[in-house]
C-alpha cells in the first residue's frame, strides 16, 4: 500500500501524540536529568538533540532555551513507551542530522519544506519540531520563564483590554443582510 506525504506525516505525528500519552501515565521525568539516566537515547542522540534543539530554541533573556529545559529528557521519555517503529524514525533522523556539516543550513532547508515536506528528512523536521517546542513549552523554563504564566492565582482585579477602542470601518458593509 502506497502512502502520501501527508498521510506519514500524520501518522508519525499520532504515534508521537499516542506516545505521549502513554509517557504521562508515567512519573514525571526531572529536569536534571543527565545522559545516564536516559532510558532509549545513545549519547550521541541525546548530543544531537541537545545541538539542534539549542538553535531551533536558543537561550533568552527570560529563559535558558532548549537547553536549560532539558528537552532530550523529555524526548527519551516520551519514545521509551512509544512504538519501535516510531524509535526507529528517531534514530534514522537523529543519525542523518548528526552528520550534517552545517546545522545552521539544514534546519533552514528543512524548515522550507516545512508546511509541504516532501523527503523523510522533512517529515522529521516536522516532528522533531513539535517534539522539541512541545518539551520546551510545558517544561518550567519555558511555561513559567519564557512565557510568564502565572498559574491559578487569584487577581483581585482584572484590567482588561488596555488597548485602542474598537471603531467599525466607514466602508464596512456586513455579510448578512438585515431582516427588516
């Protein structure tokens, strides 16, 4: 059976999604985790991921980036209950990344296909991607650092919209018809 692009793509993408859930019915991973407590990923993968990650998610001045968030511990965790055939397309891309000469210029490759990949590399990317902001967004550095959530507090005021007033355009005509 023949597939499309988009068709692996969203199926690679909901064996990444199955996986983690699966990950979640499990312990939280700690965000000191070192190379050595790692379940699935060789040193070198966790180096390559580390290495791209850190350009796709560079430090800030609010937050230490990809780095800082441990990205590679939350990747690990998440493909230690995932599908081998999942494992498998991690350790295929992370090789043939690892081999790159220029990061810089790959990723900007790559990131052109993005919204149309077209080669097993960009279907990568796209996953990697999602893996990556996904492990950067809901770790400390960056849900509470990078983004500045304040959690379920409670505001004894809220401001509200501190912006312009809206005013409907003169040459505004609505959709609907009135009616009347």
């Amino acid at each position: 059976m023949q597939y499309s692009r988009r068709t692996a793509i969203s199926l690679a993408l909901a064996l990444w999604a199955k996986a983690e859930d699966q990950a979640h019915q499990h312990p939280q991973v700690p965000a000191t985790k070192s190379d050595s407590s790692l379940k699935i990923l060789t040193p070198a993968e966790t180096s390559t991921i580390q290495h791209f990650a850190a350009i796709l998610i560079p430090p800030s001045d609010c937050s230490g980036g990809a780095a800082a968030a441990h990205v590679e511990a939350y990747v690990d965790h998440v493909l230690s209950s995932a599908a081998p055939s999942l494992q498998r397309s991690w350790r295929a891309g992370l090789a043939a990344w690892a081999k790159a000469k220029d990061a810089d210029t790959l990723l900007a490759s790559l990131a052109a296909n993005e919204f149309q990949p077209k080669t097993r590399d960009d279907q990568f990317f796209v996953l990697f991607k999602t893996a990556i902001t996904t492990a950067f967004y809901t770790s400390e550095e960056g849900i509470l650092k990078e983004l500045g959530y304040q959690g379920m507090t409670f505001l004894r005021e809220f401001p509200g919209y501190q912006g312009e007033a809206f005013t409907v355009p003169s040459n505004y005509k609505p959709l609907l018809r009135s009616r009347s």
